[in-house]
C-alpha cells in the first residue's frame, strides 16, 4: 500500500521481483524478502497476456486482485497461483525491460491495483501500460534507487515521480487518476497556456493540433493536450468494465457526450463456449465470460449506443471492432480511439487512431476528450518493389527483428509509411502494417491518405472521398528515425513462438517444423485481402490434386460479415471447404484464446495469421506468426513452409 501526505509518498508493502528464476518468486510469495542482487535477471517483457491471461479478464472487478501474474512464466513454470500476491502484501513491483507490452488491457494494472500494488519499477515501460497505471493512481518508475530507500522506509517526493514529465501529466500523477483530474479542470484547474510558434509538422502532428481541445495552430513532441475524439469504441471485454468506472464516478446520473460517435462491438467472445477447458467452466469462468456481452447491450440499450453485437441466428458476431471502423465510419484526418492496442489498424485510411484504457475510455465517454502526449514520428520507407510471395505481414515481421524495434526505441511513436513499395499495396494489406505497430510498442502507425484511400472508401461505402492539402507531413517536419526496408530483397518471414519479435526469414529455417493447427483470422489476417491470399493457394491445391494435410485442421475466419459476404459472391466458399477448411464466422477467437483454432495441448504447434504468439496467448501450444499465403501452404504441407516452396516441392 502507499500513503501521500504534502507531496511525498510512502510504499509500506513488501517489494516483489519478477525474476527469471521461478524459485525466486515462490520464495518471495512463500514470505522471503530477497535482495534486487538475488532476483537477477528480472524478467523481461512481461506481456499484460502475462500479468492477466484472457480468462481473467472476464471478472472485471475487485476480484481481478487474486490474479496479477497469473500468467506470469519464469523458465518453464508458472510460479505465481491464485491470491498469492495479493496475500503476501507487497505494495511495489520490479521488473526488466518493456513491461506491460502487448494488448492494452487495463485488467491488468487494475488486478495489480487491487493486489495492493501501488508502484511498479522497470527498466521500461510500454506506453499503453503505464499511461493505464497513471490513470489508475499507480506510480511507475525507472530508478532503480527506490528499491532501497523503500525498503529503509523512506518517503519518496512525488515530484520524483513527476519529473521530467510535461505540465499535464505531472498533474495527472500528483492528484492520482484520470478521474481527479477531470475533476479538477471542471473545478477550474487548466494547464498553463503555451504557444507553439508555427512549425513543419509531420502528418500526425496535424491531426492532433486540428483535433487538439484548444485548437492549437501547431503542436510539438511531447507537449499533452486534451484532443477531441472523432470516434470512440470499446469491444465486450472492456465496455462491463468502463461502466462499472462510470458508475463509481456519477452514480445513477450517467451522461455520455456525443452518444453517435461511440460504438461498441461484440467481438472477443463469441465463440468461447467452444474452446472453454473443463476445468476453467467448473471454475463458473464460462458464465462470468458470457456475461460480459449481455452487460454491453444493456448498457447501449439504456444509454443509445450504436452496437455491433453477436449475430441472432448463429454463432459469431457481425464482426471484429478494427475491421468495421475501417470498413464503414473512419475517414482520412480524424482521431480516433479505442480499447485495444489493435486500434491503429484504422490509420491505414490516414486517421491517427490509437488505443488506450478503460479509465481513459469511460473519461472519454463522459467529455468527449483523450489525453494526448504528442508523440514523435518514426518514419518507415518501403523502398522498391515487393517480391511476389511477400505481403505486408512479412513486412511487419521484418521490422520487428530490427534493432530499433527490439530495443524499444520505437515505443511510444508513430510509424508513418511511405515509399514506393507501400503505393502498390492495398488499404487492406496497409492495415496490416498499421495493426501491428501494438507489437512495435508504437503509439499508432499511419498512411498519408491518397487515391487507394480514395477507392477502398469508395469500394466499400460508395463514398467519393476529397482529400485535403494538409493532409501530409510538412517538408522539414522532425523525424525521430528513418526506417529504409529495401522491399526487394524481403521474402517470406515468420516469427519464433513466444514473442512477435522473434522473425526468422523462412529460407533460414534449418528445422523442419510439423504443424498440428493453421489459423487464418482476427483483426489482422481476417480481411479481404487476407481471404484472397488463402484463396490463391487454396485454388492452386485444388488443381493439383491436394487438401489439408492429414493430421492438420485449418481454420479460417472472417473479420467482418462484410468478408464473408465478398468471398460468398466470389465463390471463394466452395474453395475452401472442398481444400477441408473448417469456416469460422467473425471474431477475435482464437487471437484472443477463445474461439476455435486453440491449441489443447503443450505440445501442439500452430502456424497463425494473427498479431502475437505471447506465451498461451492462443492455448498452451506453440504458435509460429506468419503471413496469409504461408499459414495456407503450410495447412496443405503439413509443416510450415511458403507457398514458394511449397509450389518448388511439388515440381522437383
């Protein structure tokens, strides 16, 4: 626990180290205090998968404090066990490097919060992560120095925690919590009004300073403002949770600004009465998961939110949140926000669209507004032509393995794309490269809108869009980093189970890899274009005599009704199902380790279309991360290879 008092803070709980070493973490539940010596190496990206795995985040209350490290891995074992830390009464956690990576999910600061944990200590931080602690009223921090003077008794000035940060949020961590300081600025606090004199800014810059609450002409890095939200959505998974904060801050006199620019969505969770273990039903996780779209669509009902809910007749849902903002509402130049890192999918048409918490989406709700650090741009240039047989997701997984990317320079900016290679390619495939800037660590990736903008509207909403001069970054506009991806020289990649980042070009693959399990979906692989790659290699199998390998099930998914309505009029149906795909109406599934397309068992290995492949992210398997066309030809081989090779094998 922590106490404040004429801005200092006490942390009088016991101090908890992620180690590396499992043993060293049951001893420190078990009652043993260890040294910051001791514990080394600490764990390093700790993923919010980790702190509370998908089942936990169906409670969304006080209850979540039995869980924070659930998930957690040390080695090969899981040390942490249900309310151990919560009993052991440490107030303070340390880890590594890139704490809190992965979904955005605010279970997970939440479930450390109601643990007791009142400050978290790491080398760094995700941004989503700690900007959720900040919103919460949890302290964070990179010194390591406090271990000790904790530890002594030591009273720690706030302004420790404060320093360096800019006027807003030094506010928003010395009154600790969103809410306070929404308060406070309806009491009449405002930060101190500073001009920035005019400046080229990069493309991201402008659609802040446009959206910006104080309708600033120019905006810089770093600088927080409050930001009008073009649109704001939340999924089943977060909305319980966001109403629940609502209600604790106004009571029964809820009232939400601008209802028609709020959606909600019911994607994560339509199918998980399919995949559900046994032993997590008898737990009641079953009935506690199939509540939370039912919470939804009573609080939409009551309040007149626009839902994008489970389909009536069957299975599923009318499709994953990502996929229908794109497809039907989001415009070039707009902001954009929603409750999952997966929110800068949206920037592939030109918008800044980011994902943030659910303090920070029930706040939003209520004024309409986001906190914005504006971030600094990294500006990724795909040179020359891609190679055929390369798609965006092997772009993706490519940048991950580079040195700016895994060493966390990259986190907390905006990847913006340019360059030859990324005119060729569709908005569809630019979503892919926009999506997984979450697994980048970047606040949101973005595509300056032009005419393939400008179709992709017109295709899917009979909309003639207008594009608008400012609508680029200024010649001059301040660059972080420049990325150069030489595109010709890309070919097939894939990425190692246990974390995105760890990309292997498959021509480097000296193992042969058997699978058991290829999934095609979720917001990432479930897309149009993503169903024509399947298709292509799916086609090309039928006409030489071949299916889905004996001893392997290939699941595809659609991320929209919208998908599965194109492939049903292409007659791209019948493709798959005579290749032996089992078909899977729109969801997250098992992006998300809820849907058909989990592994069972530990020793079961998927080749997977979606984001992460975080340890048990999608069952207690294995999982390889690659593109549309390599999960297909790696359904038909029985092993994961690209459609390449697969083609190369055949003819030799």
């Amino acid at each position: 626990m922590a106490t404040a008092s004429n801005e200092q803070v006490r942390f009088d709980g016991r101090i908890l180290f992620l180690s590396e070493d499992a043993d060293m973490v049951e001893r420190q539940l078990h009652g043993a205090d260890i040294s910051l010596a001791d514990a080394l190496p600490l764990r390093s990206d700790v993923s919010t998968d980790e702190i509370t795995p998908a089942a936990i985040c169906y409670y969304y209350d006080e209850k979540l404090g039995d869980y924070p490290y659930h998930g957690l891995k040390c080695g090969q074992r899981l040390p942490v066990s249900v309310g151990s830390v919560k009993a052991g009464g440490f107030g303070v956690t340390v880890a590594g490097r890139r704490y809190g990576k992965g979904s955005s999910r605010e279970a997970s600061p939440y479930a450390e919060w109601c643990a007791g944990i009142r400050l978290v200590i790491a080398e760094s931080f995700e941004r989503i992560y700690r900007q959720n602690c900040r919103n919460l009223g949890i302290y964070t921090s990179t010194d390591f120095g406090l271990v000790e003077r904790i530890r002594r008794g030591e009273s720690i000035p706030v302004s420790e925690f404060t320093q360096g940060e800019d006027e807003l949020t030094a506010e928003l961590i010395r009154r600790g919590g969103l809410f306070k300081l929404t308060r406070a600025r309806r009491d009449g606090w405002s930060p101190t009004a500073h001009a920035i004199a005019s400046r080229p800014m990069t493309y991201a810059e402008k659609v802040i300073a446009s959206a910006s609450a104080g309708n600033c002409d120019a905006v810089r890095p770093g600088q927080a403002i409050f930001a009008t939200a073009d649109w704001r959505y939340a999924h089943e998974y977060v909305t319980p949770m966001c109403a629940s904060f609502l209600s604790r801050e106004m009571g029964d006199q809820i009232t939400l600004h601008d209802r028609a620019s709020i959606v909600c969505f019911g994607d994560h969770l339509p199918f998980i009465h399919r995949s559900m273990s046994a032993e997590r039903r008898a737990r009641g996780l079953l009935e506690a998961a199939q509540a939370l779209a039912k919470i939804q669509q009573q609080f939409c009902e009551r309040h007149g939110l626009r839902l994008h809910g489970y389909l009536a007749d069957r299975d599923g849902s009318e499709g994953i949140s990502h996929s229908i903002m794109a497809e039907r509402y989001v415009e070039p130049g707009q902001l954009v926000v929603g409750t999952d890192s997966h929110t800068p999918h949206c920037g592939a048409l030109g918008a800044l669209a980011f994902g943030i918490g659910t303090t920070e989406m029930a706040n939003a709700w209520m004024t309409g507004e986001v906190r914005v650090e504006v971030p600094r741009t990294c500006r990724v240039r795909l040179n020359g032509l891609i190679p055929a047989g390369v798609e965006a997701k092997d772009i993706v997984l490519h940048l991950l393995r580079l040195s700016y990317v895994r060493e966390g320079r990259a986190i907390g900016q905006v990847m913006e794309y340019c360059g030859e290679a990324l005119s060729g390619l569709s908005t569809d495939e630019r979503a892919t490269l926009t999506n997984m800037v979450a697994e980048i660590g970047g606040f949101s990736g973005i595509v300056i809108p032009d005419e393939e903008t400008c179709r992709f509207v017109r295709e899917r909403r009979g909309v003639d869009l207008q594009l608008e001069p400012w609508m680029c970054s200024d010649e001059g506009a301040e660059f972080a980093h420049i990325i150069e991806v030489e595109c010709d020289r890309l070919e097939p990649m894939l990425a190692r189970p246990g974390d995105p980042g760890h990309g292997v070009a498959i021509s480097e693959l000296a193992e042969t890899v058997g699978i058991d399990i290829a999934y095609g979906g979720s917001c990432t692989g479930g897309k149009r274009e993503d169903l024509l790659h399947y298709h292509a290699v799916l086609e090309w199998a039928a006409k030489h005599g071949m299916r889905v390998a004996s001893g392997t099930r290939f699941f595809l998914q659609f991320g929209s009704q919208d998908v599965r309505d194109y492939c049903l009029q292409r007659g791209m149906i019948d493709v798959f199902e005579r290749a032996g795909v089992e078909l899977i109406e729109p969801g997250c599934g098992a992006c998300v380790n809820a849907g058909p397309g989990v592994s069972e068992r530990a020793d079961q290995v998927t080749v997977s279309a979606i984001n992460r492949n975080f340890p048990g992210r999608s069952g207690p398997g294995q999982v390889w991360l690659a593109s549309p066309s390599t999960v297909a030809a790696s359904a038909i081989a029985g092993r994961i290879v690209s459609f390449e090779q697969l083609r190369a094998q055949l003819s030799s």
